[in-house]
C-alpha cells in the first residue's frame, strides 16, 4: 500500500490563477475546470484538485510536474481518480491497484489523501 499527502495554501492558487491564465488549462481537464468554475469559490476548488493531483503522483511514485491533465480528479461528493497517458502507463509498471483519494479544504488551506492498493 502507498501513501500521497499534499496541503497547499488556498491563496497561492488564487494568485497563480490571476497572474498567469494558462494555468487553469495546463493543470486542469476540461471537467475539472467546470466543475471548478461552476462553485461559489473557484480558487478553493481548484486548490483541493491541485493538493489531489500532487497526492496521487506522489502515491504512484511519478509525481506529476509534466503530466498534470493526465491526473483528473472526477466525481462528487466522494471524488475519484481517472489516469491517462504516461500516468496510467506507470500505474500499470507499477501494478498500482485500486486509487483512493479524499480532500478537504478549510477557509485557507486545502488538502488531499491518496492511498493506492497493490494490484491483485
């Protein structure tokens, strides 16, 4: 079993949203961006879905700084975690199994869990 943890400030991400544009559509899938853009308070959305991606790339041992897109985090309320590309390609290598995540976010700060399963 392995285990990705990420905690990320809320405000980083609302900065980042605001000075550079094209990060909402490097890091995030379409979907995402929907799901984000659709609630009260986009920046804290995105944050919890950032602190995700980190968290999975960090159970899977891959990390995720070139293949942001290929993390999506889906789903609600209990939020999922579908692979492509390299991502999933490392999942297999890897025999990850089952993926499961949770997130939480606070007035300022947002947080994910990852635990990944070995492959049966």
């Amino acid at each position: 079993m392995k285990v990705g943890l990420d905690l990320i400030e809320i405000g980083r991400i609302r900065r980042t949203l605001e000075r550079y544009p094209s990060f909402r559509d490097r890091v995030f899938t379409e979907a995402e961006r929907e799901y984000c853009d659709s609630r009260p308070n986009p920046p804290q959305h995105y944050a919890a879905r950032f602190a995700g991606k980190e968290a999975v790339g960090k159970a899977l041992g891959c990390g995720v700084h070139f293949t942001w897109r290929e993390i999506e985090i889906a789903g609600r309320p209990k939020p999922g975690v579908r692979l492509a590309g390299r991502t999933k390609a490392w999942a297999e290598k890897v025999r990850a199994g089952e993926i499961d995540l949770s997130l939480t976010h606070s007035k300022e700060l947002a947080a994910a869990i990852c635990v990944v399963a070995p492959a049966d």
